[in-house]
C-alpha cells in the first residue's frame, strides 16, 4: 500500500489533535480529573517513538493515542488504563524498561504495561507451542489486573480498524485470531460493542465481496423495514408514554456478520433472514430497586399488544449471564407477520450491556477491585490453567469452550444456581463440583428422575449427581462433556490413571524378564515392540499393565533364539522393527510441490495444466470455485486449499501464519466434488426427476446419491462434479422447481 507523506509541522498538528481530542473526552467522564499523570504519559511515550512510523505512513504515536481514545471512550476506563495505553508499546518496541515506567509513572502503570509486553505481537506466533504459551500468559495476566486484557482488545480493535495497510497474507491472519479468540473473550468479558465490531471487520478482510454485498442488501431494505418498524413502535410507544417513563425506543439492525453467519448456518438466502433487527427500550431509572418491576410492566404492556412467542421470552433480570448482562428478551409477531425481538433494559444494564465489566469498576484514585462475576468467570479457568493441554490447539479449543457459549441455569439440590454451557450433562456437573464426583459419577437424577451420566439439561432443572467408589473415569466420556473443566479435569485424571497403569506393566515386565534371565535392552523391547505391533514403550507397558499382554516363556524363548540364530542381521530388524518393502515410486504425483523460494506476499493462483494442480483440496471442507479460500503450505511443501469458514483454517490462520497463502482460482475450466442436501415431500417418480434434470438437461456429473424416505418425507444427500459455485447455486435453484422439493443447499 503507498504510504502518506507529511511535513513534520502537518505531523505534529495531527499528533496534537488527536491527543487532544481523546483528552476531551476524558474531560467530559465521570472520571476523577488526573490530566497532569496523562500529559507526562503522552510526552514521554512521543518522545520513546519518535521516528517510528506505521506501515501507513502515520507517525507511531497516533496508535497509542488511539489505543487510549477507545480505552478511555468505548470501554470508559480512567487515568490509570489512559497512561498503560499511551505507554503499552514503549518497553517492547524501544530501549525503555519496566523499571524506567515505574520509576516516572509509579508500580500499578508499570505493571500494566509489563503485562502488556509479555502477550506483546499477538497472542499467537508462527508454532502452536508457543501460541499455547501465550495464551496462557494472557489468561494470568486478568487474574493480576483485568485492565490488562481490556487495554489489549482497544489494542487489537485499532489494530483490526487500521488493517487495510497490512499484506493480504497479514490480515487473513489477523483476521483469524481475531475471531478465534478476541471475538469470544469479548464476549465473554461483556465487551458487547467490541465483540460485533471485531467480528464484523474480520468478517469484512475474510469475505470481501460477500461483506460489500450484505451490507448493500441491508441499505436496500432500508426503506421497508423502516415502514415495517414505524409500524411496530407507534403503539408501544403510546403505551411507554402513558407510563410516564423517559425512555429511548431504537431499532438494532443486525451486523453483516450475524446475518452472514445465520445464512450459513440455517443454508438460506440473504432474503429468508427475518430477523434482521430487534426492538431495544432503554429507559432511565433512578432507584435500582425499581429496575425489574418496570422492565415486568413494559414486558406486560407489550404482550398486551402483540402475540408473545412463548419460548423465547429469557429473563436475564432474576439470573444475569456470567458476563454481568442483565436485560428481559421477548419476541412477538410483529405488523408484518415476522417476529421481532424486542429487549428491555434500564440505562445502567445497557451500559453493562455495552461496555461490560468496565461500565461499572469502581476505582480509588486509578485503583479498583475486581468484579464479582469476572472474578467467579476467572475462577473456571484456574484448572485449565493448572493442567493445560500437551497439544497447543486442543488447549485453545478447551479455553474457547469457556469463551463462548451460551448459557443454561440448573439447581443443586440445595437450590443453589449454577450456569453451564448449553448442552451441558450431568457429567458436567459432577466435574464442576470437584474432580473426584467428576471421576466417580455413575448417573443422576434430574428432576428426581433417574438419568444416564450423559443426560443433557436444560435451564430450569434440579440435578443430584450419583457417585460410587468403584466407578472409574473412560476416554469415551469426553463426548459426553460440554465445560472446559469437566474436559480438562477427566483428561487430566485420564493421563493419571494411565500413568499409574503404565508403571505397573512396566515392574511386570522387568521383574518378569529378570527373573527368566533376561537383560532388559533397546534392542530386546525393539524385539517386543515389533512382534505385538505396537509404537513405544508406553503402550507396551501399558498394555501389561491391563493385562491386554501376556508375559509367557514363549515370549522369552522367542527373544533367546531371535538372538543366538540371527546374529548381526538381528540387529538391523531390531534398528528398524517398522521397516517395510519400498513403495512403488514410480506412479505419477498430480499435485506440484510449491517452490520454496515463492513470494508469499503475492496472491497465489490455482491452477491445473496437464492434469498436474498446483494446490490439493482439503478434505475437511471440499472448496471450490468461487469459495472464499487460503492457502496453507505443509510440512511437504504442498499448498492445501481451505475454505475460509472452515474449522481447520481457523485453527491454521490462528497458529501458523507464515504459513498462509493469500489466494485466486484460475478461471480455466475444472471441476470439483461438491455435496448439496435436498428435503421434501416424497412422490412416486421424484427420484427419477431428480435425475433428469441433472443428467440430462443440465449435464452435470453425479458421482453419489444417497436417499432415503420416511412417512412422507424424503432427504437426499447428492455428490456432483462442478465447475464453481455458481453452478452450484443453479443447481440448487433448479432443484428447488421439482414438484415436493422443499429445499436443496450445498452441505458444509
């Protein structure tokens, strides 16, 4: 990108506005005035950059300014988080120290910002080893001040607005991690206004074209859904007025994101997303104690108008999420015969709604204490902390559990409230009381109804757990469990148990080959290890250990003789007990290797010439032509190409980004496998239509059909060769004309 260019009187202007207009904003806070503290911050951290620039040619100050404008206005912290912003990147970027910050601006700043450098650059780096680490960095650092991770996602959200500067190559990456963690810690810390925001502009870098055209769909309809809206509101708003209240009636439409999101998850057109927007009263109350009664007569002024959709009323007034929200959802069938969501809340819980934990931390001249819900949320994290996963992406994928779930409420048979992820089972439960009910639950009773420890809950249930001495924790239950404690738990007593078994086998098997006169070598458990066909040593002890493996004389007989008649032959098989014929090299590889020595800052174009393709598909999600896709280089040098949505490629995006392959298809002809789901009325020859119209009038290859009826009602998963996407979506809309045919998409 071609940078700005500016004379040094124009960059200080600039730098002077900025800061001024963050200091402004400030002013106008509740905040107890410490202008002098953030003066000094801001020279000091102009004087540390000075010289350095962005990638967009904008003098480097401007970032931490920034950084302190959405610290101190969107996320409304004080005095304190404006200087650790204005000085976050001082010690990593320049000669600077933690002890120099301290020593100017005294130890609480200097322990943000410390905590700042150490997750500095993103929280992943190029191995998943490493990524883990940081993380897990980051996840202690909010035990030591929540400030920390709030300063860090103003960091990153000027980041992700600033991010058409960086490569192709860059933004997918950050985009990635982006939405594979910030998004959900967001979230999770109640951050509202940042979570969309950092969701939509991933969204915006990953989807380009699909981005322009959803929002452009949303202005086109503008119009009628503001008619429609009008049409709602008038009456409601006759009601709220008759009330007495002060109050403020707005329409929320959806976020391109979310509309994105809903349209690939329920396989339907932009068209068929009712649910575009949802009704949102906020009202001013000054007794807190009157809150819920009044959210309760708005809620009852409202159903008096419209009919209510009796399963998605959720009162988040008598049980708040674990993120601090508090609000009363209803949905009602609105003018048009769509239903709208409408939410009511008081201004305080729409400022907790928006700005999180931060719109109501109490601070003592830049001091506070943590809040009770974060610090109950931070609680749930100490096991995974204690007891990460030995694979880097399974622990992130265990920390994202807890990130990002919706909630259920259940009871103890005490009464107490508990909040879990929904689908959440008993074993869940059993694990979030402690680790040995976890290990020893054999059922529950729901309800008072005996249950499987497998049973899913729902909100509102009363759960006894059952525990016996003899019970002993499977692999299997890991299917069962939906908490990122019951996962880490019942893995770590796993890994456990298996050690105990382990140690076992191998007293067993020394004692027993001692005591035959045998001296335990590589080269005897090598022989072992290749005659029961097993990998390590582990698995052979641990095989004894269960008694899966007999010790037997013939087993030492087998050793004895192996040694005497084989001699030095012996000890080549034993080097190598996995050595097999070499495969026939000869057949010919179709898919090229990628030149090392390629720009990777340059977007990369599929293409196949002579039936030799320079990128393999990922078997994972099956992209095709006009999929939005990247390229992610192996271990073998080949491209793998995945569709950007898919679960894999956020995993890569998020841990290895120099790995990444900004891409383009080559517009020559090709086709590729493709699966489309078709639902609807069975009929006596509809199957043969099916056909007909794909053979026959379309041409299209299919390569696998599976149908199957039931009391009227058929689906069908079909397999075809196309060229792109666009032949796929005709497909689907042909599909669509077969007399039955209720609905045909293309399957994830």
């Amino acid at each position: 990108m071609e940078t700005k260019k500016f004379t040094p009187e124009e960059e200080e202007r600039m730098i002077n506005k900025a800061f001024q207009e963050m200091l402004d904003g400030y002013l106008a806070s509740n905040h107890r005035k410490k202008v002098e503290i953030i003066e000094r911050a801001f020279k000091f951290a102009k004087d540390a950059h000075k010289g350095i620039r962005r990638r967009s040619g904008e003098p480097y100050i401007l970032h931490p300014i920034a950084v302190a404008r959405i610290v101190s206005q969107e996320i409304g912290l004080g005095s304190t988080s404006i200087c650790s912003a204005l000085l976050h990147d001082v010690v990593e970027d320049t000669d600077y120290t933690v002890e120099d910050i301290e020593s100017q601006f005294g130890k609480k700043i200097a322990q943000i910002v410390g905590g700042l450098t150490k997750i500095s650059g993103g929280i992943f780096g190029d191995r998943a080893s490493a990524q883990a680490e940081n993380f897990r960095k980051l996840l202690l650092t909010m035990n030591n001040d929540i400030r920390v991770i709030l300063i860090k996602m103003a960091d990153r959200l000027h980041n992700m607005r600033t991010l058409g500067s960086m490569l192709p190559s860059k933004q997918y990456k950050i985009a990635g991690e982006t939405l594979y963690i910030y998004a959900p810690l967001a979230h999770r810390l109640g951050l509202f206004a940042i979570k969309t925001e950092l969701e939509d502009l991933s969204f915006k870098y990953e989807h380009p074209e699909i981005y322009k055209q959803i929002n452009e769909q949303i202005a086109a309809t503008a119009g009628q859904r503001n008619a429609v809206y009008e049409k709602f509101a008038a009456p409601v708003r006759e009601r709220l007025d008759a009330m007495g209240l002060k109050y403020e009636m707005t329409a929320r439409v959806k976020s391109a994101y979310s509309i994105w999101n809903k349209m690939e998850t329920k396989h339907i057109p932009f068209e068929e997303v009712y649910d575009l927007y949802a009704a949102r009263i906020v009202f001013k109350c000054d007794n807190d104690a009157d809150e819920k009664k009044l959210c309760w007569n708005i809620y009852s002024e409202i159903t008096d108008l419209y009919r209510l959709h009796p399963d998605r009323t959720r009162d988040w007034l008598s049980t708040p999420k674990a993120n601090g929200y508090r609000a009363l959802h209803l949905t009602v069938m609105g003018p048009d015969g769509n239903w709208i969501e409408v939410q009511i809340r008081s201004e305080k819980m729409n400022e907790m709604a928006e700005r999180g934990f931060a719109a109501h931390w109490k601070y003592k001249i830049g001091e506070g204490e943590e809040e009770s819900e974060l610090a109950s949320w931070l609680k749930t994290i100490q096991d995974i902390l204690e007891n990460p996963e030995p694979n880097a992406l399974d622990f992130l994928d265990t920390i994202k559990l807890n990130l990002f779930s919706s909630e259920i409420v259940i009871f103890t048979p005490k009464g107490e409230l508990m909040t879990l992820p929904v689908n959440s089972s008993v074993l869940d439960v059993a694990f979030n009381l402690h680790s040995e009910i976890g290990t020893h639950c054999i059922a529950g009773k729901v309800n008072h109804k005996l249950v499987p420890l497998s049973h899913k809950l729902q909100s509102g249930d009363q759960v006894e757990v059952l525990t016996s001495h003899s019970q002993q924790p499977q692999p299997e239950w890991i299917n069962f469990l939906a908490t990122a404690k019951g996962k880490t738990r019942l893995r770590a007593a796993l890994r456990r148990d298996r050690r105990a078994v382990i140690e076992r086998g191998e007293k067993e098997f020394m004692a027993y080959m001692r005591d035959n006169g045998v001296e335990v070598t590589n080269e005897v458990i090598t022989k072992v290890l290749g005659s029961e066909h097993l990998h390590n040593k582990d698995e052979l002890f641990f095989a004894i250990g269960c008694n899966e493996i007999a010790l037997s004389p013939g087993m030492v007989s087998s050793i004895k003789q192996s040694g005497q008649s084989q001699g030095g032959i012996l000890k080549k098989i034993l080097r190598n007990p996995f050595a097999s014929k070499p495969k026939n090299t000869e057949k010919v590889d179709t898919v090229a290797k990628i030149d090392e020595n390629i720009d990777k800052k340059k977007t990369y174009v599929l293409k196949t010439e002579n039936g030799v393709s320079n990128y393999k598909i990922a078997p994972c999600c099956h992209p095709i032509p006009g999929d939005d896709v990247l390229g992610y280089i192996d271990d073998e040098n080949h491209v793998i190409v995945h569709k950007l949505t898919c679960p894999n490629a956020m995993r890569l995006k998020s841990s290895f980004g120099g790995r990444l392959l900004s891409t383009k298809w080559d517009t020559s002809r090709a086709t590729f496998l493709a699966s489309i789901h078709i639902e609807g009325i069975d009929r006596m020859g509809i199957l043969q239509e099916l056909i007909y119209i794909i053979s026959t009038n379309m041409a299209i290859n299919i390569r696998g059909l599976n149908i199957a009826a039931n009391e009227g009602v058929f689906s069908c998963e079909l397999t075809v060769l196309v060229e792109d996407t666009n032949a796929l979506t005709h497909l689907c809309k042909q599909v669509k004309k077969v007399e039955g045919v209720n609905s045909a998409a293309r399957m994830n």
